[in-house]
C-alpha cells in the first residue's frame, strides 16, 4: 500500500527494494532480544573497595616548665629540646586527639584535647618557663592531665610527663595521681630528662651579665619509675637530645593507632540498563521503519 495521499508524489520519489536495510533492522531486533533475554537473568556488576576504621588515642603531653628547665645540658637547653621533639611526636600522629598540659608550683591545662594538631603547636610554641611559680608539682600536674582523659571514650588514654627533677609542691602526691591514672584506664609514660652529675644553669647577673653556674641534676627517677609501673608503661631516661628523640619515637611505636581495614564489594543491577537499551532499539527500529526507510511494492 502507498502511504501518500496522491501517486504522483509517489512516482517523484525513487523507491528500491532495499534487502540489506530489511536484513540490518532483523538485526537489530534479534540484539535488542538477545539484550531483553539477558536482562531478565539479572546480571550485576561488582566494585570492589575498603572500608576503613581507626581507633585514635587521646594523648595528654605534660611538661614541667620549671625554671631549672633552662639549664644546658640537653641543647639547646631542657624546655626548648622537649618543645622540640613534643612538636616532632604531635605531627607524626594521625587520627590521635592530643592535649596540653605544663606545670610548676601548679599544674594547669595549656591546650585541652584535640585533632587541631596546627593549633596545638601553637601553644606548644608559646610554652616557656616563668608562667607559673617555680617548684616541681608532679602530683598536680598529673591531676590536671588526668582531669582532661577521666571522661574520654577512647580506646587507649595515655600520658606522657616530662620532668627534670621531683615533686616538691602541691597538694597531690605524685603517687597517688598514678593511683587515680589506673582507676580511670590511663597509662603514663614518665621521661627523666637531664644529664647525671651536674649541669650548666644560666644565671642573669645584673652586674656582669648573663653567666652560668653548675646546677646539681637531682630527678627522682625511683617515682617516676613507680608511677610508669602503677600505670603499666614505662620509664625513660634522657640525658642528651639525640636520647629524647628516641624516647618519643618508642613512645610513639608502643602507641598506635588502631587501623582496621574490611574489603567489600558493592553490586549493582544492570537489567535497567539492559531492558532499556533493548526497548530503545525496538522502539528505534520501528520509527526508523515506518518513515524514513519505507518500502513500495
């Protein structure tokens, strides 16, 4: 039949019995059934991946900032050394919640606990001798750090007290802290820092100026060794900077994040994609068919 309203319109147009044309839609009707047949089996693709879960620690550093913290002996003097491989320790941590506490007469809380590691060496920066009344309160500033992880969630609460000599302020014996630090899950690792014998202190002279004299080196390593025992970690020793370096970097091994790593693999149905190319090409076919590929008896 002819699908124009007048023959002469008809004869103007040149029509040829097109079987490869006829042959290419066949075709395409057996692909798009061949993609009907297996969209129906439901076929799905994978992706794989990794789900990653980590435990952080919540770190207290505390740090006696005492004034015979000044004296020489670890270069370039106590304070500037433990600031130095404290800032060291901070950066190599990751997923770790870390907080500051210094101490003297007093203990108080310089920076609370947090993942800011850029704000934390801020004040890790700004920590220097003279900002609390001298004296050696190990007790209090156990008591302030403790104060800080009593409540934490974490998996590992651990305190890392630096100190160059032994509690003679406060009302909190050092002990008794350690005591306090078990009861609530927290470990302290306690660093003795200073040479043995004596070392060079810098005395400000208003006469002769700035001179040093011998300061006796007097840590009391029995309690901080208890107090590392009590909590079961451990005690250190560091008479030079290279020492203090290798403390915090086995401090730093002891202490790892945890890091769980589960694979999977994520699948997703390809029958849409399947059913709607098949349907796209039948629909195609036909349109294709009755308009522009059309054939006159």
């Amino acid at each position: 039949s002819l699908r124009f309203s007048n023959l002469n319109t008809a004869k103007k147009t040149e029509y040829k019995r097109n079987l490869p044309v006829k042959e290419i839609f066949a075709g395409i009707r057996i692909f798009a059934a061949a993609l009907l047949i297996i969209a129906v089996a439901r076929p799905q693709s994978g992706v794989k991946g990794e789900q990653v879960t980590t435990q952080g620690i919540d770190i207290v550093l505390t740090l006696d900032v005492s004034s015979s913290m000044l004296a020489e002996d670890i270069k370039p003097n106590r304070i500037e050394a433990a600031k130095q491989v404290a800032a060291e320790f901070i950066k190599g941590r990751k997923h770790d919640r870390i907080g500051l506490v210094v101490f003297a007469a007093e203990g108080y809380t310089q920076c609370p606990l947090t993942i800011d590691y850029s704000v934390l060496l801020t004040f890790l920066d700004n920590v220097k001798t003279g900002i609390i009344d001298d004296g050696t309160a190990i007790g209090m500033g156990l008591a302030a750090a403790i104060n800080r992880l009593r409540t934490s969630q974490a998996k590992s609460k651990v305190i890392i007290l630096l100190t160059d000599g032994g509690n003679n302020r406060g009302e909190i014996d050092p002990l008794t802290a350690a005591e306090a630090a078990r009861a609530f899950g927290i470990k302290i690792y306690t660093i003795g820092a200073g040479t043995r014998g004596t070392a060079l202190y810098p005395v400000d002279d208003p006469v002769f100026g700035r001179r040093y004299v011998p300061m006796k080196v007097d840590i009391d390593e029995s309690t901080l060794q208890k107090i590392a025992d009590i909590t079961e970690a451990s005690y250190f020793r560091a008479t030079n900077a290279e020492q203090l370096k290798e403390i915090y970097k086995e401090i730093d091994k002891m202490e790892k994040t945890k890091i769980e790593v589960k694979e999977y693999t994520r699948y997703s149905e390809l029958f849409y994609y399947l059913a709607g190319a098949a349907l796209v090409l039948l629909a195609g076919a036909a349109v294709f068919e009755s308009t522009k590929f059309l054939i006159v008896p």
